[in-house]
C-alpha cells in the first residue's frame, strides 16, 4: 500500500471515529434531556393528581348557637402543618351552603406550625375587625381548633397568634393566652 493510500485511509478511519464518538455523546445528552422532561411531567402530573381527603370543617348555624360540620374534598398532606393550613384556608373561604362564616372575610394565615408534643400555633391577620361578643369569638375560636384536632391526628391542641404575637383576646371576650382543646359540647 502506498503512503497517500495510508494516509487517506487513516483519516477517513479517524472522521469515522470521530463522528461515532460524536453520535453517541449527542444521543446520550438528547436521551438525559429527554427523561428530565418526562420526570418534570411526572412531577406536574402527580401534583394535579395529588390525594384527597374528606374533611369536617366546622362553621356556625345561622343562630350563631353552635357549630355544624361541613364535608368538603381537600387536597391531603401527610405534614400536620401543610395539611392544617388547607384546613384553615378552607375555613377562611367559608362554608359552601346553609351555614355562617366563622371567620372574617379578608382575614389572612400568616402561618401555621405544629410542635413535636402536637400544639398547632395559628398566625392569623384579620384584616376586618371580628365582630366580637363572646358566642361570636367561641364560634371563631372552636371552628378553626375543632376543624384541625378533629381532621389531624398530629395536633391535640391549638394556640392562636394575632400579626404574630400572642393576643389577649380576638375582641374583649375570650381569652387567647393558652392551647385550646377540641370542644364537642359546641358541635351539632
């Protein structure tokens, strides 16, 4: 063999080379892109499809004279604090039919955290003053401590914080200072 026919034949074997090399880098980055799509869209399509619960949200009668669950379809979460805050959204909505708001309208969960011994801290903002009269406050109060211990195994008590500090009372009545527990007497 010629040295021009050698020549010729190592630089079409080293183009060959070089372009197998270059096919197989390019298919391995397009195949890594390609599955990080597909795990994008599995991860939006479980969040669309994220578990439901049923749910007891606890609102007043119309006589303002006790509270009446409510059965709602709420996203679930295994974290106490995430699945209450769901909770207390739902309560700040308002009930869908046939029962009164417990809580005023506009008002905003700043936060919501759940200690290891199971106390719900509930940071709330009321952006509307709270009507206030102490049936109206025992309403407000038993609607958000009932709807949470009720629906969360993990909390056994509840502690609310007004704009993120302890407070007295919601409007004169009812006082704040410690941890409420479930209270059945007020549901019907």
């Amino acid at each position: 063999m010629s040295l021009s026919k050698c020549c010729s034949f190592f630089a079409v074997l080293a183009i060959t080379v070089i372009c197998t090399f270059g096919l197989v880098v390019f298919n391995t980055l397009e195949r890594a892109a390609a599955l990080d799509r597909l795990d994008q869209n599995t991860q939006i399509d479980l969040t669309r499809h994220a578990d439901t619960a049923v749910v007891h949200l606890y609102f007043s009668d119309k006589e303002n004279s006790y509270l009446t669950a409510e059965e709602q379809n709420l996203v679930h979460s295994n974290n106490p604090a995430e699945f209450g805050q769901t909770i207390i959204e739902a309560l700040i909505q308002g009930p869908r039919e046939g029962l009164m708001r417990t809580i005023p309208a506009g008002t905003i969960l700043r936060a919501l955290y759940v200690t290891s011994d199971g106390i719900a801290y509930v940071d709330l903002t009321l952006k509307d003053a709270h009507p206030g009269g102490i049936q109206t406050e025992l309403m407000t109060i038993y609607s958000i401590v009932n709807s949470l211990i009720l629906n969360i195994s993990g909390i056994n008590a509840v502690k609310i914080l007004i704009d993120g500090r302890e407070s007295m009372t919601l409007a004169g009545h009812v006082d704040l200072r410690f941890p409420f527990k479930a209270n059945m007497l007020l549901i019907r």
